[in-house]
C-alpha cells in the first residue's frame, strides 16, 4: 500500500508537462531494472542449487542415500520450479534405478543399501547435449545458465550445476570420474516477468526518485524474504553436516522458503530418529559380543587390538590390557600359529589349539574390503575341552567291551585288517591268538551269571597283561578272547600263548578255579589270502587243543 500511494504522489506531483522525461527515464530504469531482475533470480537460483548441492552431500556422506530422492521430489513442488532433478553425467536421471546402488554394494562389499523394486531409466540430458558437455568439461569448476521458451511462449531459466565428487566419497563412488552428478533446475519466468512489467508500468507512471524508492525497497526485500532464509537454511545444513541434528531452522513465512526450511527440519528429525535407532542397534550388537560365550578380539586396519570381550579374557587368561600391549599376534604366544590360520583366510574349519590346559577351536582371519585394502583383523577362540573329553570317551566305547574293558569285535575286525595288510607289504610276520575259556557254561550254570562275568574280567585282566604294549586284546565274543600280535613270529605267537594259558592256569576267582585254550595262527603260514583266513586258521587250532583235552596251545599249520 505504501508502494502505490507513492506513486500516485509521484503522478500528481510530476504531470503531464515532463511525461515525456518520465517515460524516457521509465524506458531507461526499466530495462535497467529488468536486467537487474534477471541477474538477481539467476544468483538466487544459484544459491538455491549450492545449498541443494549442500543438503545432497550431507544426505550422502551420512549414509542416507534412499531420502536424496524424496528431497529432490520435494523441492519439484515449490513453486516456479517447474523441474527439479539430479542427473548422472551420463545425462539419465539418479535415483530411478539400481545402478547407482549396485555399485555401491560392490564398492563396499556389503549390502549398505536395499535395491528398489521398481526402477526405471530416463534419459533427461542426452550424451550429445551441448550443455551437457560444457558442464562436464568444467569439471564442477562453473555453473551452466541458459533460457528457453515453449510453444506457448513461456520462458524458463535452467540451472546445471555440478556435484564433485570429494575425497571422502571415493570409497562409495570411486575416484574414476571428478564429479558424482550434476543438479538441474528448470525455473519458470511467469513471476519475474511480471514483476518486470509492474515495473515498467511504475516506472512509466512514477517519478525517479518513485523508482529509486522502489529499487531500494526490492532489494530490501529480496535481502530480508530470499537471501536470509537461505542462508539460515545453508547454516543449518553445515551444521547437520557436522553431526548437529537438533538444529532448527525458523520458519518465518509461508512461502516457498519457509516451506523449504520446514522440509530441512522434517528432514533432520528423521535423520535423528534414524540415527537413534542405528545407535540402538550398535547398542544391541555390543550387547550380544560383550555377553558371547566365544571370545572375541577385533583389530583396526593397522594391527592394534581395539576389541576384546571378557570371554577371550577368560579363556586366554589375560586382561584386555595385556592382550592389547601384547598384539594380535601375540593372542596365544604363537605368533607363527596365528600368521598361519591368516593367511588361511579363516578357510576351512576352525584349528584346534591346546592353551592353558584347554582345547580352543580357534578361527582368525584378515578382513578386507572390496577395493582390496585390509579393514583389520578378527579371532573367534572357543572352548572346546569338554566337547573334545565327551567325543574322546564316545570313541572309547564306541570300540571298548563294556564288561571286559578291551577292544570290541568292531575294533578288532579294523586293527586286523591294517595289519593284515602291513605284513603282506611289508613281508612281516602276523601271529594271532584264539582264547576259549574251558567249560565256561558250567561257571554260569553252576555258579550263576555274575560269577562268570567276573571270570571274563579276570581273563581280559591277565589276556593284557600277557601282551606287549603295542599287542591288541579283544574279546572275540561271549566267552572267546583274540589277541593281535604284529610283527610276531610263529614260534613267538606260541611262547606268548603259553605264557598266557600258564597265567589263567594259575587264577582263582572266588575260589574256582579257570583254564583256557588257546589256537595260534601266524602268517605267513597260514592265513595269506585274508584276515579272515587268519582268523580261521587260529580257530582251527583252537578247536584241535579242546579236542586234545583243553587247557592247550596249539598251533595251525599250512
């Protein structure tokens, strides 16, 4: 109001004696001033894509590349932008589809961020477009301007302005090309165009000093309604930038900036809650390592100890000082152990280690990201003792005689047949002994069946001890025991069964008196086509000392 009520006191004042001073003096500050309207919507415009550019690489180098998108839909909607979009420098659209974010993945070696499901490829710019090529000849050093009109006869003003691609991007985006995009922003004229005619008309009608008043009060304007609010709006993104979420931008109007700096205060309030939850999660996760059964221990890039939790304390016996100072390492004194399962690549299943009187299944390996360089290092030591007692003792019974304590007929069928096979090789000689003990139903018919298993333990007891360490004793079945004599001749497979039958002679169990006979094969006497011959041949030699009256030895012959 104060505007119009100067200029009609401007018209009554100047009249119509020096209409024609005004009006060369309204055509001269008229296209003065639309030259000046020009320039001062293109330097804000270019302010709107720095900040843009800005708010992006913030997004970006926080990790959160999926809300870009959003944004940049967002920004399509303030007014006089009639397009808004972030542009490969191949010209096609970002954001639309996958290619971005598949090479990002591969980059980092994880899957830092979910493909979209729907994806779509447009071609904004094409490779051969002029303006294009001037933007990325500039490599990101100038901004492009340039005015078109549509068939209606509408003018637009299009910025492309390019986004470098900084040092600390390369490790997303790689370091092949000097920027990583470009911004194209497409405003229309209709308002400054307008704003150009209103001022001529003024101008026309209006006085100079009407027209300097006015000049003065538009930048005012322009300074206080545009140039302000966008240097809050990029403050405030400096400060997201730096880590500073809680930040708030004020929101003074109404208008298009007003409603870009409510939108950068939605935008920081999600980032905040996202930040939270992540910091929750890593919460959580060191939760989950600190409480591990397994100990843990993490190194940086450089080698140094940066993570230990209070398992690998406890089954090294070390605090997380010492294995600090000590080095990786140095984990379990054995610094060639340890070089040895990294080079492995923690391949294969994990290395048993016995430390301090415990058994560690012990995983290590060096962790490296996907352009090769090492992220650290990282062992997984698990306490294996008992698991290894119980499969050592399930081995045990697996081929041991419950009542007797030898070596089972399962044991005994695989012993034999290695050393069947030895002695063919090798020429070596292979006795085996066939024990029965004599009238042994008597002893369960008679005496019952308890006083016949302790006779079955007496026998086992002094079959191992007749028997050299490396000698084998099974119990063949029921009341029949075998021995497996390697390297044994005949003549010293006989001298060891009647020692042995000599032995049981003499043992009294509960006052009863036990005997034995015994059969001996020897190969290669007998028994060369197989360890079953053998045992045949020692069999039939026990069969002929029953039959000549037990409590014998007898030895088969070819």
């Amino acid at each position: 109001m104060v505007i119009r009520h100067i200029k009609y006191k401007i018209l009554s004042v100047v009249g119509i004696s020096v209409a024609i001073v005004i009006l060369g003096i309204a055509y001269y500050n008229a296209v003065h001033e639309e030259r000046s309207i020009l320039e001062q919507n293109e330097r804000t415009v270019h302010k709107l894509t720095e900040s843009v550019i800005q708010a992006l690489q913030s997004v970006m180098l926080a990790g959160y590349a999926d809300i870009a998108q959003a944004y940049a839909d967002r920004l399509k909607k303030v007014k006089d932008v009639a397009d808004f979009r972030i542009l490969r420098v191949d010209g096609t659209e970002a954001f639309r589809d996958n290619a971005t974010i598949h090479s990002v993945n591969r980059r980092r070696g994880e899957e830092l961020f979910v493909p979209r499901e729907a994806e779509e490829r447009i071609q904004v710019l094409l490779p051969g477009d002029a303006n294009l090529a001037r933007v990325l000849v500039s490599n990101g050093a100038g901004l492009i301007s340039y005015y078109e009109t549509d068939a209606s006869g509408r003018r637009f003003l299009t910025f492309l302005d390019a986004i470098p691609n900084l040092n600390v991007c390369h490790k997303c985006h790689g370091s092949s090309h000097p920027l990583r995009g470009i911004v194209k922003l497409t405003t229309g004229l209709d308002s400054v165009e307008n704003e150009i005619l209103k001022t001529r008309q003024q101008t026309t009608l209006a006085a100079a000093l009407a027209i300097m008043v006015i000049v003065l009060l538009t930048g005012y304007m322009m300074g206080r309604s545009v140039v302000s609010p966008i240097e809050r709006v990029t403050d405030a993104m400096a400060k997201a930038a730096g880590g500073d979420l809680d930040h708030k931008v004020p929101v003074v109007s109404g208008d298009e900036l007003g409603q870009m700096a409510n939108s950068f205060n939605v935008m920081t309030s999600e980032l905040k809650k996202t930040y939270t939850g992540l910091k929750l999660e890593q919460d959580k996760l060191t939760t989950i390592i600190q409480s591990a059964g397994e100990g843990i221990v993490v190194t940086d890039a450089a080698g140094a100890v940066v993570l230990v939790n209070p398992a690998a304390e406890r089954l090294l016996g070390k605090s997380a000082e010492v294995i600090c100072r000590q080095g990786f390492l140095n984990l379990l004194d054995d610094p060639k152990a340890m070089r040895s399962w990294l080079s492995e690549q923690g391949e294969g299943p994990p290395s048993s280690y016995l430390y301090n009187h415990r058994i560690l299944d012990v995983s290590a390996a060096t962790i490296r990201a996907a352009d090769g360089h090492t992220v650290g290092s990282a062992a997984l030591l698990r306490d294996v003792t008992e698991q290894r007692r119980l499969e050592e003792e399930l081995r045990r019974q697996s081929v041991t005689d419950a009542l007797t304590g030898v070596y089972n007929r399962r044991h005994l069928d695989e012993v034999l047949l290695a050393e069947h096979a030895r002695a063919r090789r090798y020429s070596l000689s292979l006795s085996v002994l066939m024990l029965d003990v004599d009238h042994f139903k008597r002893f369960n018919d008679q005496h019952g069946h308890d006083t016949g298993d302790r006779v079955l333990k007496a026998i086992a007891t002094t079959l191992k001890g007749a028997l050299r360490n490396h000698d084998i004793a099974c119990r063949y079945g029921g009341e029949e025991f075998m021995a497996i004599l390697p390297n044994t001749t005949q003549s010293g497979g006989y001298a060891v069964a009647e020692r042995l039958r000599k032995d049981i002679e003499e043992l009294a169990v509960e006052g009863l008196k036990v005997t034995a006979s015994i059969g001996v094969g020897t190969f290669p006497h007998v028994g060369q086509d197989s360890p079953e011959a053998l045992i045949q041949a020692a069999d039939g030699a026990l069969y002929q000392a029953k039959n000549s009256g037990r409590n014998r030895v007898r030895v088969a012959e070819a």
